[in-house]
C-alpha cells in the first residue's frame, strides 16, 4: 500500500506565503510524475502544478509567476511553495503522484489540506 501525506495547509492573510508538502510512504520502487491539484466547494478539482521524476514542470496560468513546485526524490517529496496568495486561491488542495510498483503504476491521491486566504 501507498499513502500520501499531506502538511502546511491553514489560515493565511491575502499578501502572504504558504508551503505545502506532500510525502509518498509504503510500497514504492519510483515515483514518475507528481503534483497538486486544488478543489474550492462547488468547483471540480484542477491542476495546479506538475512535476515529472526529471524535474521538468507545467503549471496553472493562475499559478505562473506566483507558485513553485520541487521535489525531493531522495524522501519522495513534493512541495509547493505558495507566494502572493489571493483570496481566490482558497481551496482544499490535494497531492497526487504515479508511482511505480515493480513493472506497474499507479495513481494515488492525499487526503487534502486546506488553504484559506482571507481579504
């Protein structure tokens, strides 16, 4: 079994910065792409940022410029580094990752940590 854990979610005011991190633990041989997605109540999950096991990255057109995605490959790690948050980047946001076990993969997701960026 894989899980992934998510941490640094909270209460933050518009203006400020957040760091989330997100751990991939258990039955692991790799892990190929990793990212975050965010959800807000009422709206359907999206793509925030993506990173693949090479370090290459896409993100959001409302992530450019703002946010930043790394990795840890040693710890099975990713990260998002939030700056400039606004309002509307409030949001439950989810870690999500394909990871290898032995010839196969498979997509797992966090449970989710909450951002609120308050006015």
């Amino acid at each position: 079994q894989v899980q992934l854990v998510e941490s640094g979610g909270g209460l933050v005011q518009a203006g400020g910065s957040l760091r989330l991190s997100c751990a991939a633990s258990g039955s692991i041989f790799s892990v190929n792409t990793m990212a975050w997605y965010r959800q807000a109540p009422g709206n359907q999950r999206d793509l925030v940022a993506r990173i693949a096991s090479g370090g290459g990255t896409n993100y959001a057109d409302s992530a450019k410029g703002r946010f930043t995605i790394s990795r840890d490959n040693a710890k099975n790690t990713v990260y998002l580094q939030m700056n400039s948050l606004k309002p509307e980047d409030t949001a439950v946001y989810y870690c999500n990752a394909d990871i290898m076990q032995g010839v196969w993969s498979s997509e797992y997701w966090g449970q989710g940590t909450q951002v609120t960026v308050s006015s």
